[in-house]
C-alpha cells in the first residue's frame, strides 16, 4: 500500500522518474566497460614497452665465457638511474643473478629472490602486475648458442605502475564529467520526447473536455495510430451513448402519448355514467391495456433496433379494438368508422408493435377528422398494406414530411405533445416499412399509406 501511493499518478512523471533512476545504472555499467578497456589497453602497452626494452637489451648484451655481459651504461638512461621506475635483471637458468641494472639496487630483497620462479620455457612470456610492489613486471627466456653450447637466461623487466594509475585517474575524471553531462542532456531530451510523444493524450483530454462541456459531439482531433483505435472505440461509445440517451428520451414521450388513450377512455367512461359493473370491466382492460403498454415502451428503450422473429398477427381484431378505444375517446364526435379488410391478413412482427403503430395513426384520423374514418387492408404480393383515411383538412404536399417529425405539428391548438406520428415512422423502420401520405381518394382528407413486408 505505502508502495504503491508513492507511485506517481502522471504517465510523464513515471516516465522521467523511471529515467533518473536507471540512466544512472546504463552510465555506471558503461562507465565500468570503458574504464576496463582503457586500462588493458594501458597493460598491452605497458607489455609492448617492455618487451621493446627485453629487445633493446639483448642487441647490447654479449656472451663471455658462458656468461652474459652488458655495459654499465645502457641505451635507456633510466636504467642507470636509482629509482628510476624501470628496472631490469638477468637470471640464470639455475635462478643465479647475472646482471641488474643500477636503477634496481633498492628494490627490495623478496622481490628479487622471486623473479626465477617463473619457470618460462623458451618461446613463453609473462606480464603481471605485481600491486604490492607498485610494478608491471614483464619476463622473457632467452636461449643463446654459445661455444659451451646452449645457454638459457631469463631476462626481467619491470616499470612503475605509476604512469598508469595517473593515467586511468585522469581518464576517470574526464569519463565522469563527461558521462555526467551525458546524463544530464539525456533526461532533458527524455523530458521534451515524452511532452511531444504524449501530448496527443492532452488534447484527448481536452476534447473529452469539449464533449463533457457540450462544445462537441465526438472526438474530431488526428492521433498517433496507437492512440486512433482508442480514439474512435470511445467515438462509437459516445455514440451509442447519445443513441440510447435520445431512445430513453423518446420512450418517455412515446409512453406518455400511449398513455392518453386509455386514461381518456376511463375518463370518457365515468363521465358517461356506466353501471358499476361495466366500469369495472372498463377499467381492468384499460389497466391491463396500460400496463402492456409500459412493458412494451420499456422494451423499446433497451432494445436493438430490427424486427424480431414473430409469428404471425392478424390485422383485423388489432384494429377492432383500437377503433373501439377510440371511439369511446372520440365519442363526442360521433365519428363514422368503415373498414375493408382483406380476410386473413396478418403483420409478421411483434402484436405491440403493431397497435402502437395503427393506434398513433388512427388517432390522428379520429382527432383531425371531421365526421369519417376510413380503413383499408390488403395483402399485395410480399407486402401488407393499410390505409387509413378521414375527411379532415387533410395535409398540404409541402408539410407531409415535417409532421413526420418527432415534436412537429401543424395544428397547435389539438391536444398532443406531436410525436404520434414519428413513433410510427420509428416503428416501420425497424421492419423496412414505409409511411406515405396523399390526398384521399374516397374521402375529402388525408390518407395514411402503409406499407410493411410480410416475410
């Protein structure tokens, strides 16, 4: 838990702060593969060095008497001067001291009594670095044909190893300062990568920002590829979000607009003073009527859109008891209702839909229309078609598509929250259906036109 609170929250501070803590261990390991390097390349040339000084020994030294002989004073004046840091000896193959260079007389004694112990055969070399001793110490056997024979000495050279630890001192100090502003200009290039890479992240940010604030409807900006997939799932949630948002929208008003009829038929009843009895029955149809209602219109809301797989539903008895709603709503107006249905003709879909459909535009024909109502039903071909007509004022040719739309209406001063009509429009599209409005041929009103596949 305390772990994980010290985890900080933002993607660039994790990033930055990942930076500082490992650049340091890249540097470090980096720093120590260069410090190895150049440290053996200073042992291979300590080694070269020394040999050259075996080389330049051994073309001055001479056999005498099966005994090797070197001036007193050598080509390299280092090895004629005490404690110079380079020194030299030759051994016997027996281990004996058969010459040293006057730059050795304080080396110490141990020192000198294990320089034979190599062992070397010829052709073999050595160089180590005795730490002790502050030397690089380099020895090479010799085999000289004389005319005693053949003869074998070991000749040793050693050189202070303070040139070296100077050397790699100041070679660290330099790899440290430099590595250090390495390190510095990385965390800066590192800062201002990570504010370019992520700063499509910030302008998601404030494009969700303009959505929630209602500035925008989706998200419009251009993304990096790995940000774009991300970016158009939160669009098509956004979407389907605003779809279902605006279906539970219209399922409210679609159910307060079914609503109307049977709570008008209850109304219209108890003021027609029925017996008791009959009111009753009344009400518990009408009840019933509105409690399908809601189930239906709650369906909706949380439904795909598509027509459902259904047995068939016959139009007639649909349309028998809505007219017989309707009328004891409309009774007032002591409208004449004629219907000419086909026999046996029936709605593939869901019998909810199907009375919400016929019911809104029925309605519209019993409050429009003045004294008639008309209905019409017919099976053509793969079609189911009904047409529902009054002899109201009818709808002029330029409005016949704007009434189709949710909240439009062309007489204010009905009752009506205008929405009757696009229910049934919805309605017909989840079932490829089609709505069309003419003038009536029999009637001197509108005509309703619909038309619904039967497979």
């Amino acid at each position: 838990m305390i772990l994980a609170s010290l985890i900080p929250r933002s993607l660039k501070a994790r990033l930055f702060w990942a930076s500082v803590v490992l650049l340091p261990v890249v540097i470090v390991f980096a720093a120590a593969a260069l410090q190895r390097a150049f440290h053996n390349s200073l042992r291979a040339s300590e080694a070269s060095q020394a040999r050259l000084h075996v080389y330049l020994l051994l073309g001055e030294a001479e056999l005498r008497n099966g005994r090797i002989w070197l001036p007193d004073s050598v080509q390299e004046p280092r090895f004629s001067q005490v404690q110079s840091g380079l020194y030299a000896t030759v051994h016997s193959r027996a281990g004996e001291l058969l010459w040293r260079s006057p730059s050795s007389e304080l080396l110490s004694e141990e020192l000198m009594a294990d320089l034979p112990s190599s062992n070397l055969e010829p052709g073999q070399t050595l160089f180590r670095h005795l730490a002790a001793d502050g030397l690089f110490l380099f020895q090479y056997p010799v085999v000289w044909e004389g005319e005693n024979g053949e003869q074998r000495f070991l000749v040793s050279v050693m050189h202070s190893d303070d040139s070296v630890n100077h050397e790699m001192q100041a070679f660290a100090t330099q790899l440290w300062g430099w590595l250090g502003g390495v390190y510095l200009l990385a965390l800066l290039m590192q800062f201002l990568i990570m504010r370019w890479g992520l700063k499509p992240l910030d302008h998601l940010a404030e494009d969700l920002s303009q959505i929630e604030q209602g500035q925008s409807d989706k998200l419009k900006g251009t993304y990096p590829l790995e940000v774009q997939a991300v970016t158009d799932n939160l669009n098509r949630l956004i979407e389907s979000e605003r779809r279902q948002r605006e279906r539970y929208r219209n399922t409210l008003g679609d159910l307060a607009h079914s609503l109307k009829t049977p709570l008008a038929v209850m109304k219209g009843a108890a003021d027609e003073m029925i017996d008791s009895e009959r009111y009753r029955q009344l009400v518990d149809e009408q009840t019933s009527r509105m409690t399908q209602i809601v189930q239906y219109q709650l369906s909706r809301a949380v439904k795909s859109p598509g027509a459902p797989l259904a047995q068939p539903v016959a139009v007639e008895p649909v349309i028998t008891r809505i007219l017989s709603a309707l009328s004891k709503v409309y009774a007032d107006k002591h409208m004449v209702v004629r219907t000419d249905l086909e026999a046996g003709i029936s709605f593939a879909g869901d019998e909810h839909d199907l009375m919400e459909l016929l019911g809104n535009i029925l309605e519209n024909a019993f409050k429009y229309g003045e004294s008639q109502v008309l209905v019409r039903g017919r099976q053509d071909g793969a079609l189911l078609v009904l047409e529902v007509a009054d002899d109201g004022p009818g709808v002029s040719a330029d409005r016949r598509q704007t009434i189709l739309e949710r909240g439009a209406r062309l007489d204010s001063s009905a009752p009506g929250q205008g929405i009757g009509l696009s229910v049934a429009v919805d309605i017909l599209s989840s079932y490829d259906g089609a709505l069309e409005i003419r003038d009536s041929a029999d009637l001197s009103g509108a005509a309703f036109l619909i038309q619904l596949p039967t497979l």
